[in-house]
C-alpha cells in the first residue's frame, strides 16, 4: 500500500527545489525504468496501474523488479496521472536516488578517456536530453553540465534521454572555466562549436583527446570559456538557417570525431 | 483597431482543424516574424504590444512591416498572450496564409536538385521543425511530409524551424511510396536511416543524387517504403544508447552527404 502523503510527497518532485531537498527524482514509462532498473540505479520504489501490470511488456518489467527487491505499488490511473509530466506515462513512474550525481571536482580529466562533453547553460530540456543520448551513442566518456544548464533531473531531460541518463558519467554543477583550465594542462584540445567560426570542421580535423564545449541555445559559450580554447570550428553551412539546433550540431561534431577513427 | 471577435478567430488557429478550414497559421516572436516578413511569405496581419513597440528591435521590425504595406495592430500583453502558444512570444505574433504549401505532385524529382528529405510519420514537433531548421543549414532542396507526419504549422513545430520553413520548399500529405519509385525512376538513390542496418554510414559513400527517407521516432520507416529502398545506412554506434534522436540522425547524414562534396 502506498498513503496519499506518500504519494503527494513524491508528486513534489516535479519541482527542482524538492528534488534537491529530497535527493530524488522521477523516472516515466516503462522503457526508461527498465534501463534504471538494468544499469543497476538505486530506485528506491516503482509506482504501477493495474492495467499497466496487466499488459505483457508490464508483467515481465514488474517481475524483474520484484526479483531485484524492489517495492512496488499499484495505484489508479488518475493518481499515477498526479506524478507523471506526460500524459504518456505509460502506467508506471520509478522514485530514484540522485546517484548519477558525479560532484565535479571527482571528475578528474586523466578519467575522461579519449572524449568529453562540456555544455555552458544549455537551457532547454529536451536539447539537454537529446544531448546526453547523443553522448552515449557515440561513447563519450563523461558529460560537464556547467552550472547554468536547465536541471539534469528535469522530468522533460530525464524523458529525452531514453534512458541514456543511467548509462553515462555526468558530473553536474560543473565550474567550466576551471574544467577548461586543467582539461589543457592535462593534454585535452578544448574546442568550441560556434557558427561564426572561421574554421571548417571536417572529417578529420578533430585531435585525438578532446573536450567539447557547446553553448547556451541564443548567447552560445561564455566570453571567458571562448577565450580559454584551442579550436573555434564550425559545421560548414550550405543553405540560410542562421544555426543549428545544439543537439544538432552536438551529433555533427561526435561523429566527426569518430570518422578520424575509421 | 482589433476587434475582440477577429482575436478570437485568429486565436482558434491553435488547432489544426481551424489552421486548416481558415488557410492561416500563426508566427510567433520578433525573429521568426522578421524572417517571414523578409522572404516574402504572405503575412496578413502582426499583432503586437505596446511594450514590444517601444523597444529598439521592436520599432524597427514594425516600421520594416508597416513599409511593406502590412497591416499592424497593437493589443494588450493579456490579449497577445490569448494568441501565442507560448509564454515566449517575446511581443508579436503574425497571422501568415499557409503559402509555403506545395502540393506534393508538383514537386517533380526534377526539381530536387541533389539532395530531398523524405520524412515519414515524424510525430514530435520539436523534431519537426529542429530537422527543417537542418535541413535549411545544410541547404537541402526539397523537404516531402507523408500524411502522417504533425502538422507542419502546429506552433511549436513553426517555432523550433527558427525560420526556416520560409526558406525551404516542403511539400505536405505526400505520397511517400509514390515519391519514392519516381524518385528511383529518375535516377536517384533513396536511402533509409536505419540503427539496426548492416551498413555503415561513412563520409563518402552516399550517391551523388539522393533522397534520404527518416521514420517515426519509434516505429522508423514503413515496411513498404523500407521494401522500396536502394540503401538501408546505420550511423555507427560507440556507446549504449538504442538510437539517435531524429533530428541528430538528420543532421549526421546530411553533414556526410555534404562531407563527399568537400
């Protein structure tokens, strides 16, 4: 059984200063708890309808998580529909611990491998989630969210990642320019992608360790992180749009940095 | 003057059913306005308020319409607000005839030049109009929407091209199977993006001609178009996500079509 205080409790977590204070966030859909639930993230409840349980794909999810040790609740579709962001919940939302949380200063550039991400205030929820999927797609070894970026468990972030949020090394809060400085003394090429740059990127012009700075959606990187780069590159324009949209332009430049590989 | 009647006759365009009985849709912010304005779309009337026109970018986007003959009328921020999907709508908001509209049976493979982008049963609005925004970038000739793509002039699909649907031509309710064997009839390779393909994408292998086809973001490409295809391309995976966003994938195959041209 699971109390009415218990669940408003939880449905309080759609705000940023109650996720904080409780170290929690929620997880939406079946896909996403399932990748939680298999990257070992420490769920602390999973919340479920009936019909959900009822469905194939539900069963099997749910005898998963029982087997893991999980408590599970079943509620009605209208108080599930009180926790979800979405009208898309799909019948189940899991409670999980902020354990994905890396404090910055832990995050040390000789663990970065060969690729790191940097995002200066990027604001907007599903760029930042879209990012973080692209991230793992192309197996970045760790993500810097500076300390302007839109909350990594946002409920709309934590959707858009499709799960990729549980797979990859993210150290929020990030100070940038700091990460920039020493991210240099260790040997990394620190380039940022910027429209107006002179410099092309191409198929081949990315160094082998590498830490990627993208930007704010309308300002781009800050002035002092700008100047603290190696690379300003550019992906090559061909019709009149004045930009790309920063998930965009974030999959452009990691592939580029594989095609040097091949 | 505007009335209280013809605000809540421009403000219905929020659905589709209206956008599609009236022929209108509506434009929202100062910057995708301008960019109406200076292509030439057929603007038929600006909104605006009082504080919008009194600030530097607002006086002088509305002298520009005024210049053009366009009529403006200026309303309180509660009834702009009436009008704009949006929180954002930064003081203007247009009502534009959906002129960019071109039949699908006119755009003749001809006309392509090198380069269409078919796209079939894209759902999420922001993946809309973040790939015409990309497609604009990487000056792709035509853009073809099968029926069950959302609707081109939904709000946020409008807003997230950042302009760019008044840059590209894009054909509405194709016909994607009949787009893709005339295509083929007149030489040109279609290609499907497709995680699960054996076929790696590379920066050289995509054919001079081209009409690359992208799916739903759950379901991809239709059996029947999928059956139709020449080439079935995956982009390289180095991590653990299951797939690209939509737009990502986009903008990663048409950086390496132009990749070949370089």
């Amino acid at each position: 059984m699971i109390t009415k205080t218990e669940l408003k409790h939880f449905a309080s977590l759609s705000l940023k200063k109650h996720r904080e204070l409780l170290d929690l966030f929620l997880v939406e859909g079946p896909r996403s708890v399932g990748e939680a639930c298999s990257a070992g993230a420490p769920v602390e409840l999973v919340i479920y309808t009936h019909v959900f349980a009822d469905s194939t794909a539900g069963s099997g999810l749910l005898s998963e998580l029982g087997r893991r040790g999980i408590r599970c609740e079943s509620v009605s579709g209208r108080e599930l529909a009180s926790l979800a962001d979405t009208v898309h919940a799909q019948g189940i939302v899991a409670v999980v611990r902020r354990w994905s949380s890396v404090p910055a200063d832990l995050l040390v550039p000789g663990e970065w491998g060969s690729l790191a991400v940097a995002l200066d205030a990027v604001a907007d929820p599903g760029n930042l989630g879209a990012i973080i999927r692209t991230c793992d797609w192309f197996g970045v070894d760790a993500v810097l969210l500076g300390r302007e970026c839109v909350d990594l468990y946002n409920p709309k972030v934590v959707r858009s990642t499709m799960g990729s949020l549980f797979h990859l090394r993210i150290a929020e809060g990030a100070d940038l320019p700091a990460s920039v400085r020493t991210a240099r003394e260790r040997g990394y090429t620190v380039a940022i992608a910027d429209p107006s740059a002179g410099t092309a990127l191409n198929g081949g012009n990315l160094p082998p360790r590498l830490l990627l700075v993208f930007g704010n959606e309308a300002r781009g990187v800050s002035a002092e992180i700008e100047a603290a780069a190696d690379l300003r590159l550019a992906i090559p324009r061909f019709g009149r749009a004045e930009s790309l949209n920063v998930a965009v332009a974030c999959g452009v430049f990691l592939w580029a940095f594989r095609l040097r590989e091949e």
